[in-house]
C-alpha cells in the first residue's frame, strides 16, 4: 500500500461525494481514445489498448463498490473487423488476457458476466477466445453482485434485426401472434434481456456519436461526454460523470 506523505495528502483531490440513492442502476460506456493516447506518445495503437485494460480494471471495480447493478462496456463492434490484422489480433489477445488472469478474482467478487454480441460468429481462429467467454459465463451466471456486459462482436442494427428475425419465425411456426408482439416481448429477445434499463451512457475521448451500440436501449438514457481519452478514465473521471448525472432530472418525455 503506498502511504501519503503530509504535503502530498494536502494536494491529493477531495473525494467526491455522491449521492448513491440517485446513482444510475445500469451504466454503459463507450471507451473511445486508446489508438490516439498511444499515438501521443509515440506508441503503437496496441499500447493503448493495454493502457485501456487497466483503465477498465479501475472503472469494473469502482462500479461494484458503489453498488452499480449493471455495467455495458463496448469492447469491440462488428464493424471493428475492418482494423488492421494487427490490431484485431492485440485486441483479442489482450481479451484472452483479460479472462484468463481476472475471471477468479471476478468471480470470487460475485461479478456476474454476460457477453452482448455473436460470440461463435467470432473467426474460426479465435476458438481460445470464444472458449474463454463461455467459460467466464457458465462460471459466473450464478452470481449476483454487479453484471458485467462486454459488447463483444455487437452492431446495435443486427441485434434488432436479430430480434425481430426470431419474432418472425416464432409467429410463422405459430407460436405467437403478431398481435402478441409488444416492447417486453421484443425486448426479451436482445441480448440485454433480463438488464435494467440503461440509463447512463458515458463517452470518452471528445467524439459524440452512437457508433451503432445500444440503439433500442439508449431511448431514454442521459448522455454524458468528456475529451478524457479512455486509458486517462480514472476513478474520480467516472465519479465526476456520475456526479454530473445524480444532478440530472430524468423526465421520460414529460415536463
């Protein structure tokens, strides 16, 4: 443990204080900059994506300790194919990574994991990775502590149409009605089924776009967005965007 000298406690930034009785129940978060923080220094864009990781640790952890229910981070998108093969390759090296040295820790913290996304739909290549997903869900879908979501192979647009495919086949085999199709029943079919709804969207790194996450479920969310590229995310930049959310009036449409 590194321990505070007097003058460097005196310095060190008041904790933030936050009402946890008006903290999001289910927070999503697009981790956008690693390529350029890596870039600004010189680094390969791999270099930041590992910086990344380490900033995720920091925000998973933070989350549960303020007893935040859910948890979406979108890891890596279905158009994110088009990336080198060089940068592909670090990204799911770095996921296996990730599962293999903190899936006990996770699990031992009653973390819950649920992966948004077409796993077997991942490349043939990549059976370790796909392996090690299913393994981190089966070992911890018992869990009920805070539920971490990794978009993983995600398109907000295919998980619609996704949904609405398995509708359609349900109602030609005659299982169901069109008249029976309702906003539960469709939403029961994507892949945040059985999640609060989001209601904390926040975005690093200065761009304010969707990129194709989330799009059904971000309906009624409250945005948040910094130029803090993602590796810089710490704990009091998330405590800070938080803040900044308890003050929000929510109003759904209403006055």
């Amino acid at each position: 443990m590194a321990f505070f000298g007097k003058d460097e406690a005196q310095n060190r930034p008041r904790e933030i204080e936050l009402d946890r009785s008006r903290l999001p129940r289910h927070v999503a978060i697009i981790m956008d900059g690693n390529g350029r923080w890596a870039q600004k220094r010189g680094l390969p864009r791999t270099f930041g994506h590992k910086a990344g990781v380490e900033a995720l640790r920091e925000i998973i952890r933070h989350s549960d300790e303020l007893g935040i229910e859910a948890l979406t981070i979108y890891a890596f998108s279905t158009e994110n194919w088009k990336r080198s093969a060089e940068e592909v390759g670090a990204l799911m090296g770095l996921l296996l990574e990730y599962f293999t040295k903190e899936l006990d820790e996770l699990n031992e913290e009653n973390v819950q994991i649920r992966i948004l996304g077409d796993i077997d739909g991942m490349p043939a290549e990549l059976d370790k990775q796909k392996s090690a997903l299913h393994a981190a869900i089966e070992r911890t879908k018992g869990n009920t502590g805070l539920k971490l979501c990794i978009a993983l192979n995600y398109g907000g647009r295919q998980e619609i149409v996704r949904a609405a495919r398995i509708l359609a086949q349900q109602t030609a085999q005659g299982l169901i009605s069109p008249e029976e199709i309702d906003m539960p029943r469709f939403e029961s079919q994507l892949y945040t089924a059985g999640l609060p709804e989001v209601d904390f969207l926040i975005r690093t790194s200065g761009e304010i776009r969707l990129s194709n996450f989330l799009l059904y479920q971000l309906a009624y969310a409250e945005f948040y967005q910094t130029d803090i590229l993602w590796p810089d995310f710490d704990r009091r930049a998330y405590d800070e965007a938080l803040l900044a959310y308890t003050k929000r009036n929510r109003r759904f449409g209403g006055v």
